[in-house]
C-alpha cells in the first residue's frame, strides 16, 4: 500500500516539475531546494520584521495604531515590508509541506534517514507558533479571535490552573504586558528555538545547502514583492473585546485548525495535532524495511585519502588513526548507524578500478550488497549481450527509468547510486571495447536519491573532481541521461534512441 502511495505521488512530482523544468534548469529547478528555499523566505521574514520592530509599540492601543501607520502612512516602505513578511511566512508554509511530501513519496524518511525525518516534525511546531503570535500583535479583530481561541487551546493542556481565555473577557483585563510578551516570543524566544532545531535538523548532513541558487531567490523574492504591491496585507477593524468579529479572513497557511475549536472541542483539537504529530514520528519504522549492510572498509588497499569522506553526503565516513601498523597515517570508518549503502564512497576511492589485474578486485571501501568486483562483471556481460549498438546503459536503482530499461529488454548495469560508478569503470568499459557508448541513468532533475550522487558523477568525468576521469577518454561517447539534451525525452527508451542516433552520426 505504502510503495503504491510512493509512486502516485512521484507521478505527481514529476508533472510538477515540468513547467518548472522550462523556467529552471535541473540544479536550479526549485523543487530541489525547498529546504534552503524555506530558510530563505526565513530570512526575509526576518529582515522584515525588524523594519516592522522599529514602528512598534507594544501597548493595547499602541498595537494596532503602529501597524495601521506602517500600512497606511508609510504604505511605500513599511507596508511593503508588512506584506512582504505576511508572504513569505505563508511561502514558508508552502514549502514546508512540499518538502515533507517530497521526502515521503521519494522515500526519504526510512532505515538512517529517520533522524533528520524526525527532527522536522518539532520545527513544524516551532513554525506555526511562531507565525501565530504575529497575528496576536496585529491586534485587530482577527488576532482578537484567534487571540481566545489560542487560549481556549491552551487552557485544555492540564498542567495550567489559572485560565488564559479569562484576560480576554474585557479590554480592561488586558495589560500591555501581554503585548511585550508576545513581541518577545514572536521575534526573540521563538526564534532561537527555530535556529537550533534547523541546525538539529541537517546534524547528520554533509554540506548541507542552505541558501538556493540565486535565480530562485531573486524569482521568489521578484513574485512576493510585486504582490505586495498589488495585493498588500491589511488588518480588519481595530480589536474589542465587547464585539464579536463577524467576518473575518483567515490565512488559512497557519490558521486552518482554528475553526475546529469551536466545530468540535479544544480536547479533541489536540487529539488531532498530536496524533498526527506521533504519527509522523513513528513513520519511517512502518512498515519496518530490510536493512542494508554498510560500507566495508578493507585496509589492506585504504591509504587514507579521505575522499571517501569528502564525498559521503551524510557524514557516516571519518577518518581515524591507523590500526594495522601500516605506514599510513589515518584509515577510514565506517559508521553504520549513518551510512545508507548509496556507494558514493565507492566512486570515490581510486583503488576501485576495474583494471586491476592481480588478486580480487578489493577496493579500500565497499558496499558488500554491490561490490566493485560484480559491477565488473556486470559490464563484461552487458558487452557480451549488447546488440549492434553497443550501448552500455548505467541506471540508478531508485530510478523508473532503470524498470522502463530492462522492459524493454535492454541489458542494463545497476549501480545503488551513480555516485557509486567510479570514472574508471567508465574508461574500462570504452578503452577495452566492451562498449561503444555509455548511457547515464541517474535521477532526474537534479533530485539525486542521495543528495550529491548525480553533481559528483558530472564533475569526475569532467574532470572536476578526484578521482578524475583520464584524458583519453571520448566524452561524446558518454551522455548524461538527466542533462540536456536528453532531457528534452520524456521516457528511458527515447533517451536511449536519440543516444544511439547521436553516436551513428
């Protein structure tokens, strides 16, 4: 049932990707960088508000009055800004939850990856807060409302004996220090909180990405800012507590669960949120999968180099100090906690080549489910079996295109990731005739599986990064599946055409 949700909702990705293909091309392409994306409508939601701090006055008239200034009077700069934070909150909502859906239906969250899985879900509650005590300072009719239904929810938690709701009973009740309170969570408490969770979040990640590419932000903040101007934010009627609101407009980004509380009960409210929360937390164990063995480390052929934890994407290679009292300095380890067998650390050990011709092929780190020594012998027979073109197609396990290839009945090399092949299989496969071109499989768009397998590839046989592929070999014999101008093929097999055309010419 789960695998069948997977690939629905990778289908859907991929329709959604199309028109974002035409815009960006696949490193830019925004769906790859929805996390960094969330930080950075983050930070103008930051820079923003400080604007919008400076004109505040934390008092229960002051409020309202300071932001209907910022909205009205100085419509030109600080309700730019007023609009512009009110956007990118919800635009970090928006992300968020793609991103989430992202990281499901690619299948994401399971076997090492649960920890960052799990740590997102406390910075979804960290978010919604955050952006709820802003509509509190606002001081309107709408914070009035969601001011007591806030407080209805709160005062459903047992551990609180005084009620909340009740200093909301009369605008006499309520103090200004409630507004200093709620400035202080809102742009202070609340906030460092979310600094620490994010860097909690990307704990395990090599590198991690925190900024996209320039075309996006500048896009993205482009798109906000022309609809601050034409569809800027503004309050409802000032806040009194005598009235009941009759209409209001609810952002439904951060404020969906509150008509709940008055459709069915605050207790009930918290079922909601925190069974979906436990939910989430327990997901990636069910149904529990299949472990992988880890990465081996074999020191007889291990120098030390340290590519392999250049290279790891999350962190599950270190070097440590020499064990077998060898002249070498440091060895690798392997953590297996942490290592996902992607076999990136294979593509980047130089002692992983196929030329070898004394002993067994034993590289220094290895993947024992898919070896060097049997991708070897996986080309040999994709030689032996290749037709009159003489293709050898490499595909990632976790691809479609790997099914749509070996139905058509195409000999194909299964790599775990394409990180995995290391550029000399690829000089092995052309310089000892086994093939006359190399078709690349990887995942599309930029959307490696494992972070960098499809960057690193692309720069090793360009030369780019170590190991490097040598110079005698013929780059038009070897196409990147997930690059233009193969790109332009909806399906494996019409890429696998166009190749074939390409290599007649």
């Amino acid at each position: 049932m789960i695998e069948r949700v997977h690939r629905l909702g990778r289908a859907a990705f991929g329709v959604l990707r199309r028109p974002l293909a035409r815009a960006f091309d696949g490193a830019e392409n925004p769906l790859n960088h929805l996390g960094a994306m969330t930080i950075f409508f983050l930070w103008i939601v930051l820079v923003s508000g400080i604007w919008l701090l400076i004109f505040f006055r934390t008092s229960v008239s002051g409020a309202f009055e300071s932001v209907e200034y910022l909205t009205r009077q100085q419509w030109y700069l600080g309700g730019i800004m007023r609009s512009l934070h009110r956007y990118a909150s919800d635009a970090a909502i928006i992300t968020i939850l793609i991103h989430i859906v992202k990281e499901f239906v690619f299948n994401r969250y399971r076997r090492n990856r649960w920890f960052t899985w799990v740590t997102g879900v406390p910075l979804i509650w960290m978010i919604f807060p955050l952006g709820i005590t802003g509509y509190w300072l606002v001081w309107d009719e709408l914070a009035q409302y969601v001011a007591i239904s806030s407080a209805e929810l709160i005062d459903r938690i047992p551990i609180f004996t005084d009620s909340m709701a009740g200093n909301f009973l009369s605008d006499e009740l309520l103090s200004n220090r409630f507004f200093t309170l709620m400035a202080f969570l809102h742009l202070i408490g609340l906030p460092i909180f979310l600094v620490f969770g994010i860097w909690l979040h990307v704990f395990r990640l090599t590198g991690p990405r925190i900024n996209p590419p320039r075309r996006v932000m500048a896009a993205s903040l482009l798109a906000m800012l022309l609809l601050s101007a034409v569809y800027p934010a503004i309050s409802h009627e000032q806040a009194d507590l005598a009235m009941t609101p009759q209409t209001l407009r609810l952002d439904w980004f951060y404020l969906h669960v509150y008509p709940l509380i008055q459709a069915w009960s605050p207790g009930w409210v918290w079922v909601l949120l925190v069974g979906t929360s436990t939910f989430m937390v327990f997901l990636p164990w069910a149904p529990k999968q299949k472990a992988e063995q880890p990465a081996l480390v074999t020191l007889d052929y291990c120098n030390g180099c340290e590519r392999c934890v250049d290279d790891c994407p999350f962190g599950a290679v270190e070097m440590v100090p020499r064990t077998d009292g060898t002249n070498y300095s440091h060895e690798a380890k392997v953590d297996p906690d942490l290592c996902i067998s992607c076999g990136i650390c294979v593509g980047s050990c130089p002692t992983a080549t196929p030329f070898r011709s004394r002993g067994a092929l034993l590289p220094g780190i290895d993947l024992p489910d898919r070896t060097a020594a049997a991708l070897r012998e996986d080309i040999l027979a994709a030689g032996r079996n290749a037709d009159s073109t003489r293709i050898t197609v490499f595909a990632c396990r976790d691809d479609k295109q790997l099914r749509e290839i070996k139905k058509a009945g195409i000999h194909c090399v299964e790599v775990n990731c394409m990180g995995q092949l290391q550029p000399s299989f690829v000089d092995f496969t052309l310089s000892r005739g086994h093939a006359d071109g190399i078709l690349l499989l990887g995942c599309q768009d930029g959307n490696c599986s494992y972070r960098f397998g499809a960057e690193w590839t692309e720069q090793r046989l360009g030369r780019e990064r170590d190991p490097m592929l040598r110079r005698r070999v013929d780059m038009s014999k070897v196409a990147f599946g997930w690059k233009s101008p193969w790109t332009e093929h909806n399906s494996a097999i019409d890429k696998f055409e166009a190749f074939r055309q390409s290599l007649k010419q």
